[in-house]
C-alpha cells in the first residue's frame, strides 16, 4: 500500500492524474425541470405520489412540496431533481397547482376545542385535520363521527377548513364503522323521496294483460339457489335430458319491465351502477320494494322474467339457444347448503326435496360437462379460497374461518356463465349495442414478474408472453395444486392479470377465454346487465327483427365461441343512435362504481380481521408473504 501510495503522490505531483481525469470525465447533464399535469396519491406520512399519463414511473413529492393536495387530486407539477429512492432513481417534482380536487367530504372524528373544532379523518392518506368554525359544527359532541364538508383547503401555513354537514354517531356505536367506511366511499345508501314513492306505486301482482305475450313457463320445474339469507332473488334455473342432451333454462327477473327508461328508479339505479353487499348490510341498486319482491323470484309466485334457454349436446356443448320474455313460477327456493347435502345423498335432505332430486343430479351432471369444456378452451379458475367472517349482534368479530364454496355454487356458476355467453353472442353478431364485459390480454412486464418468481418454486410460465393464450397460464395454475405455494401462486397470477370492465366493444374475456361475453343475469344488483336486458327487449318488439318462431322469441342456430350463425335481429336507428350515446357514461360509471364497492367491502374485511386478531395480540402465527415493495 506504501508503494502504491507513493506513486499516486508521484504521479499527481505530475499532474498526470489531474489532467487524464479531466480528460475522460463526462460533463454532468444539467437538470432541466418540466412541468406535467396528473393525478395525485398522498401517503400517510405526508409525502405523495403523481401519476403522469403515458409516464411509466410515478413522480415522488415530497412532503413540504405537496401544497396540501388531497388523495386523487389532479394536480399540475414542476420537476425539481433526481433523488435515490431504495436503490432506485426516482424524479421528484413540487406541486405548483391544483386543477381539481377529489376530495369534497370527509368522514371522521370530531373533537372539540373551547372556540372551534377539527375533524380527525379516518382515511390515513389524509395527514391534516380539518379545521371546523364552531358556527360550522351542527352542535356535534367530542368523538362524534361525522361528515365534513371541506370549504377551503387550506395552504402550507393554514389547516384545511370544513363544516359538519352530518353526524353519524357516537364512536363506538353498533355498526358505525362500516356505516362510516360506507359515507367516506361516498356510497349513496339512502333512496330520494321522489325514487321511493315510484317504487311504493309499483304493482305487486304480475296482470292478465302482462301474461298475453309472454311465454308461459310456469309448467316448467325450476328453483331458485341462493345464500340462506339472500332476498333479491333474480336468477332461477332448470334442467331437462332431452334425446340430443340436455335443455338448460336460465330465467332471469325481468327488472326493465318495472325500471323504465327516464324514471327516477332510472336515474337512481343508473347513479350507484350495483349493490354493495358488506358484512352486516346491502346497499342495494334498487329500493327494496322492487328488489326484494316484485323483481325477486319468489316461490310461488307469478313473476315476469327474460330466458334464455339453451340446447346442449350429451357433451354439455350449446348448439342452439333462444331468449324469451316469459312468465314463471318458482317451484322450490332452495339454499346452496340445502342442495349441496342433496349431491352428497344426505338422507334427510334427499327426503326433503324428493321431487327435485332427479333434477339436482342432472344438474351436476351437465355442470361438470360445462366446466371441462370451458377449461379445455383455456378458462383461467382461479378458485381462491374466501374468507367467512361472522359478526355478533353488536357487530364485532366472533370467528374468522375459511369459506369454501359448494358443489351448488359452481353449478350457479357454470349456468350464468353460460348464459352471459350466448346472450353476448346473440348481441355481438346482430349489433346490437350493450356494455360489453370485456377482460383484456394481461401486461407481458407484468408476466415476466411473475415468472421471475414462480422460477424459485419450480414453476415456468411457458409460450411468448406477449402474445401468450389463456390456456399456458391455466396449467401453471393446475401445475401448483395441491403443492403449498399453491394460493400464492393463485394470487400472484390474478395479481398479474387486467382488470374486468364494461366496455362499448366486444373484444372478449381473457381469463374465461371467451369471444363473447355480458353481464345479463343480475339485473336487480348490476346496472349493465338491466341495460343489456332493455335492448334485447326493444330487438324482440322491433319490426326489424324477423324470421323468429315467435314475435317475441330470439333464435340461434349454432354455439357462441364456434362459427355463428344468427337469423337477423334488430333495432330501429333512432333506438340504435339512443343506446350508443348512453352507453360510454354507463360503461364507465359502472366500472367505476364497481371498484367503488369492491373496496369499501375489502376495508371493511380487513378492519373487522384486524379487530378479531387484537384479542390475539402476543400469540404467533404462521403466515406466508405474499409481495415486496419497494417503499416500505
């Protein structure tokens, strides 16, 4: 080291070093700031995010740079420099300008100071408290939960400021945790006067006038498989051997018939887009009246409904379907609990439901068919195993236990599927404009990453992964069965895949490796699938539509996924015009409102987890990880 030290000395002596140094250096770029404009996500502990549309990479803002932009802000930015972020390069930029704010209420705590009060928010991404004016605080009480409407908001020297436009109760009352996640996802869960009185007006009873052009069903055996404490029953199902295979009848409430065009119910049903089903309550799409009665198959009733009714071979393939308006009558509501006992010849239960045992057995029989044809095409089943929480009558967590789903349950599935399919198909080939579920190819960087991981357990993710078929990521799947990184294999996959959404175009359905596929058989609970309902209705009254069995019957010749061949169906142009003007605004609200609900019933799972796992406090457990990121 002597030596090389002295020869360093030697040589700088001589400047050598210096100049050569000066030679080879690279002149370091000057940063040239630039401005964007994109949507802001702020982080608990102050700091934030901006996501720039056709920038990869998001830009970091720091905490005294956010200009107290609130969660989903769009906000304009300048770049300041370059930082290293974990081992990463990360630009970061200040906020110089907020275009529009996200965040108009907020739900939260209300504390109360001689002369004024604040509001603490229950979403962690919002750092600050809202500073209420007592004139402002609609005499709320200290630790009442409240809406808060915010009026200014505020700078780097001044807090935000609100007023209290309702109070929720007091912290710690019976449900008031998932009512408040409810207000702060802006979840509408009250119905307007004006939507409640046409609800209350609605006939009860199905008329002589509306049975004379339908067709009539009510001689056909069919039932109703729900959860035990499901009310909205709007799908019923029936199964018959016929000498080619099997008759399959999927019969859905005829909710347009009672929702029309223009109407409040309309308006409002349009505006929430689905149902929220949360642990301890429904926010439904449609008031109760129409939900829970007129529109729910109930046993026993007369009740209008729009089937399809598909011919399948002995190998549980569809060769021919028809959709019909007709009239039904329920003959058994049965639970998947009730009908899962019958398939696994419980003695009491075969007793029970005698008459409909033939029926259950065929059932699963065409079922299974179904499934292994979908997966011979290369549908993705995921099959992830579901959590069941069970909540007292104070509303706390008493057990949190697996929950898997039945033989029933996939046989529900398997004929709704194959429903939503023809009924896609049939719109598809004629034109006809609906909201489209559509489920695009998965991002191949987003493929490569899973590879990269699964590679640690032995798994590949075989084929060119930009252009990579269903079927290659089905096997992997199957692959793990059975294995234990089987469930992490499963999330880590769908984590890969796109998200499902409503579109105007019928592009198709990656992960069920469907050409065509809708939403039809819930249209008390999703709005797509009540639009859908409205225009095949309006095709089975047009004049353009001919060449049916029937005037108000819709028939096809050959399987949706193979060479189709349809008889003409139409719609008039001024109804043509009309639905494709709605349809982008119901697409993207729909969509939109779906991820709406999926969160707040995911925060109020993980809330009520974490309130079951505080009794466990000290004890271990074994877990498994499940992501790494980068930020902490």
């Amino acid at each position: 080291m002597a030596g090389f030290s002295y020869e360093w000395g030697k040589m700088a002596k001589r400047e050598k070093i210096i100049k050569r140094k000066r030679t080879n250096k690279k002149e370091k770029k000057k940063f040239v700031p630039k401005k964007y404009e994109g949507m802001f996500t702020s982080h608990a502990k102050g700091f934030g995010f901006v996501t720039v549309e056709g920038i990869e990479d998001d830009f970091f803002v720091p905490e005294r740079y956010t200009m107290n932009a609130f969660n989903g802000d769009q906000v304009q930015i300048e770049t300041i420099g370059e930082d290293d972020h974990n081992g990463k390069k990360r630009t970061e930029c200040k906020v110089i300008g907020i275009t529009s704010h996200a965040t108009i209420n907020v739900v939260g705590t209300f504390e109360m100071a001689e002369e004024f009060g604040f509001v603490i928010c229950d979403d962690a991404r919002i750092p600050f408290d809202i500073y209420v004016p007592r004139h402002a605080s609609m005499g709320a009480k200290n630790n009442s939960k409240v809406i808060c409407h915010i009026t200014d908001y505020g700078s780097l020297n001044k807090k935000p400021e609100g007023e209290i436009t309702s109070i929720l109760g007091i912290k710690g009352d019976v449900g008031l945790d998932i009512l408040s996640v409810v207000c702060a996802a802006e979840i509408p869960y009250e119905f307007p006067e004006e939507v409640l009185k046409e609800a209350k007006k609605t006939s009860l009873k199905v008329t002589s006038a509306e049975l004379k052009s339908r067709e009539d069903l009510r001689d056909v055996m069919m039932v109703t498989i729900d959860g035990a404490d499901s009310k909205d029953l709007d799908d019923a199902v029936s199964v018959t051997k016929t000498k080619n295979g099997y008759e399959l009848g999927v019969h859905i409430a005829d909710v347009s018939h009672y929702v029309k065009e223009g109407s409040a119910l309309d308006a409002e049903a349009v505006k929430r887009a689905t149902s929220v089903y949360l642990l301890d309550r429904v926010i439904p799409m449609l008031p109760v009246e129409l939900s829970n009665d007129i529109c729910s198959l109930n046993m026993g009733e007369d009740r209008l409904a729009l089937s399809c009714i598909m011919q399948l071979d002995e190998n549980g393939r569809i060769y021919e379907f028809r959709i019909t308006e007709s009239v039904i009558n329920i003959d058994r509501r049965m639970t998947y609990d009730a009908v899962d006992l019958v398939l696994a010849k419980d003695k009491k239960a075969m007793k029970t439901y005698k008459d409909f045992v033939k029926m259950f057995e065929l059932m699963y029989e065409l079922s299974t068919k179904i499934r292994k044809g979908r997966k011979a095409r290369g549908s993705i089943d995921f099959d992830m195993a579901e959590i069941g929480i069970e909540l007292d009558e104070k509303g706390r967590p008493v057990d949190v236990h697996p929950y898997v789903r039945g033989t029933s349950s996939l046989i529900i599935e398997d004929f709704m599927l194959s429903a939503n399919e023809c009924v896609a198909a049939f719109a598809c080939e004629n034109d006809l404009p609906i909201a489209f579920r559509t489920h695009d190819f998965p991002n191949p960087e987003k493929l490569e990453n899973l590879n990269h991981t699964l590679t640690k357990f032995g798994h590949v993710l075989r084929g060119d992964l930009t252009s990579i078929h269903p079927r290659k990521i089905a096997e992997l799947i199957e692959e793990t069965e059975g294995r234990p990184e089987a469930e992490l294999a499963k999330m880590l996959t769908l984590r890969s895949m796109q998200q499902a959404v409503y579109e105007v175009e019928c592009s198709g359905h990656f992960g069920l490796a469907a050409p065509y596929y809708c939403h039809y058989t819930s249209p008390i609970r999703r709005y797509p699938d009540l639009i859908t309902h409205r225009v095949i209705k309006t095709a089975l009254h047009s004049r353009a539509t001919k060449g049916y069995e029937r005037s108000n019957t819709v028939l096809s010749t050959k399987i949706a996924g193979s060479r189709v061949s349809f008889g003409k169906a139409s719609i008039s142009k001024k109804d043509m015009t009309h639905f494709k003007s709605i349809l982008p605004r119901i697409c993207e609200v729909s969509s939109k409102n779906e991820r709406r609900a999926d969160g707040a019933e995911r925060q109020v799972e993980k809330m009520k987890k974490a309130e079951y796992m505080e009794s466990y406090i000290g004890e271990e457990f074994d877990g498994s990880v499940s992501g790494l990121t980068s930020w902490g």
